[in-house]
C-alpha cells in the first residue's frame, strides 16, 4: 500500500510539473508589458576584443525576428539587433523559441523594439515545483512545514525592511535583530513543533548568537574598525555600519541555528533511547556531536563566502589590482562576517549541550 501510495504521489506531482510548465510558458497574457517571442536567429562572425590590461573577449552581433505574444499588436513581427559577449558579463545571447520584455516604440513610422529583459517565471516555477516536490517526497509533512516557515520568514523580512525605508530609523539594526528572534522561533515552532525541545533550541540559539556579536562588536571597536571598509557595501543609502551588522546577525543567525539544532535534537533523542543517561554524559556528547558538525559547518560558511566575492574578486584582479587591495575592498566584510559566524558555531557547543544536559537531568525527553 506504502509503494502504492508513493507511485501515485510521484505521478501526480509529474502531472501538475507539466502543468505548470505548459501554463507559465503560455501565461504572456498576465502581463501587462509586451511580451516577444524569438522565431529567428542569424549570429555574425565574432569579433575579437581586447582592453587595457590584456582582457580578451568575444563579441556576436544577433538579427533577431521576434514574434509579438500579447497586447494590442499580438501577432505582429519585429527585427533588432542584439550584441553579446563570450563572458556574458553584461549582456545575453538569445535563442529561438525564447520569450522576452519588449520596449516597443515607433521611429519614422515603423515599429522597433528593444529587449528589457528575458521571461524567467517558467523557469522560476518550475524550480520552486522540484523543490516542493522533492520536499514532500522525501520529508512529507515536515518538509512542507520546513518550506511554510521559509516563506513566513521571507515575508517577515520583507515586512521590516519596509518599516526600515518607510520609517528611516537612526538605529535600525535592533529592528533587524527582533526579526532575527521571530525568524528563529517561528522556524523551530513550524518544524520541530511547540515543545521542551523547540525551548532549549531556542535559548541555546538566542545565547549563541547574543555571545558572538558582543565579542564580534567589541573586537571591531576595539581595533577602531581598523581594514574594515564599510563603504564598499553597494548602494548603501543608510549607514553602511549599521547594515554590515544587521547582515552580519541574520546571517549569523542561520550558522548557529544549523549547529544548535542539531546538537540539541541528538541528545533529547539519545534522551529518549537511554532514560538514564547522566547530565555530565549528556553534556560530553553533546560536545561530540559540536566537535562533529563544527569542522563542515565553518567550511559551509567558507564556501558560502567564496561564493558571494568570487565575481568582485575576478574582476578586481582582472583589472590590474593587488591582493592586498582586493582582499580589503571586495573580501574583508565578508571575511569578518564569516568569522562572526564561527564564533557563534564554536559558542553554541557548549552552550546547546549545557542547556541540554541542565534540562534533561532527571526528567523525560518528551
């Protein structure tokens, strides 16, 4: 019956996929911009570029015929040209059977058009279809319930960021900090549920990351914020201090979370398999487990690092600058947001396993 049941679950959500694609690939209708599709493509011979510190790259110019999907002039055909580049850096090459946003206007009495931007919903759903899919497949109702608390949490911070534009607080990192509490108690509360567990996750969570931002504030009034440049964030419109840190403790925020979880839910499970374990056994596996997890958790926050400066760090070295300056300009924020980050990891350790240890002495896991 259990083989069954996957079968068909598995079938219907192929089903709605194909759904949702022929839809979203269908949906130009909903929108109020016009919408072209490409129905030729005719690509020149690249040319060869090079600038000032020997970078080289490609250039293709496209004619493009497009074909109009929605509004008052569906139906209608146009022709532009379009230029891309090898490394795609600013621009894109297009391809037959794509849709794009068109800017469409009259010159000398004849329709021309130029492209705004590609039509990405298809793609954008169909991505949130797997993830969905995949979810329910492998975690049923808790991976749902793990994705309810992902979107609740989205629209949370969209919610504070608006009061931070509509309001200008002065001192808008401590708005950013409660959100950071509500983003951590409603995830356990929606995943974990509401119970002893859910607590000790909780204040381990909230101690942790308290503990880490103290020591990581002091340390940057200590040293006068000295290689720190703040002004590199991009387009910061407020006080560029003041975001770093509110980035700084969400992201954090997400590193302990991770590291205190699961500690705190493999000792009330081991809780629950040895009804007898003593606090000092507790609290020396708990310390296992944080001696476990610590190691791959701060290479994560490495990575994720590598990830967000790759990009500016390519282009700072590419246009003639020295490690040094590359490292301070386009690295050095998300270096000290990253060692913030393994400050608290290394923090919630002890404290999740005391917590735990201090909670679960003599009493039951349930």
């Amino acid at each position: 019956m259990s083989k069954k049941r996957t079968l068909i679950e598995v079938i219907v959500l192929l089903l709605s996929g194909l759904v949702l694609y022929f839809f979203t690939s269908h949906d130009a209708f909903l929108y109020k911009q016009d919408i072209g599709q490409v129905i030729k493509v005719a690509n020149a011979k690249p040319v060869q570029t090079e600038d000032a510190y020997e970078n080289k790259d490609e250039t293709t110019e496209q004619s493009l015929t497009l074909k109009i999907i929605n509004g008052s002039r569906k139906g209608q055909t146009i022709h532009l040209k379009n230029q891309f580049s090898k490394s795609g850096a600013y621009d894109q090459e297009y391809f037959k059977g794509q849709q794009v946003f068109l800017k469409l206007h009259h010159d000398g009495g004849k329709l021309t058009a130029v492209i705004s931007h590609y039509k990405r919903d298809t793609y954008l759903i169909m991505m949130l279809w797997l993830v969905v899919g995949l979810l329910y497949l492998t975690m049923h109702t808790k991976g749902l319930r793990a994705l309810l608390s992902v979107a609740i949490n989205f629209v949370i911070f969209l919610i504070f960021v608006q009061m931070d534009v509509d309001f200008d607080f002065t001192n808008f990192f401590w708005l950013f900090a409660i959100s950071a509490v509500l983003f951590t108690g409603l995830s356990l509360i929606l995943v974990i549920g509401w119970n002893k567990q859910t607590l000790v996750s909780f204040l381990s969570i909230i101690i942790g990351t308290t503990m880490a931002m103290a020591i990581g504030i002091g340390i940057l009034n200590l040293t006068g914020n000295n290689g720190i440049h703040y002004e590199a964030l991009d387009y910061a419109t407020q006080q560029p201090e003041q975001l770093f840190l509110s980035a700084t403790v969400i992201g954090l925020l997400g590193a302990v979370l991770d590291a205190s979880t699961d500690i705190v839910s493999t000792l009330f499970e081991l809780k629950r398999t040895q009804p007898k374990i003593s606090a000092k056994q507790l609290f020396k596996s708990g310390q296992g487990v944080g001696h476990a997890i610590m190691g791959p958790l701060i290479n994560v926050l490495l990575m994720i690092f590598f990830a967000e400066t790759f990009a500016i760090a390519v282009l700072y070295f590419r246009t003639g600058n020295t490690y040094g300056y590359t490292f301070a300009w386009a690295m050095g924020l998300g270096v000290a947001q990253a060692l913030i980050s393994g400050i608290g990891i290394t923090l919630v350790i002890p404290t999740a396993s005391f917590l735990c240890s201090r909670f679960l002495s003599g009493r039951r896991a349930d």
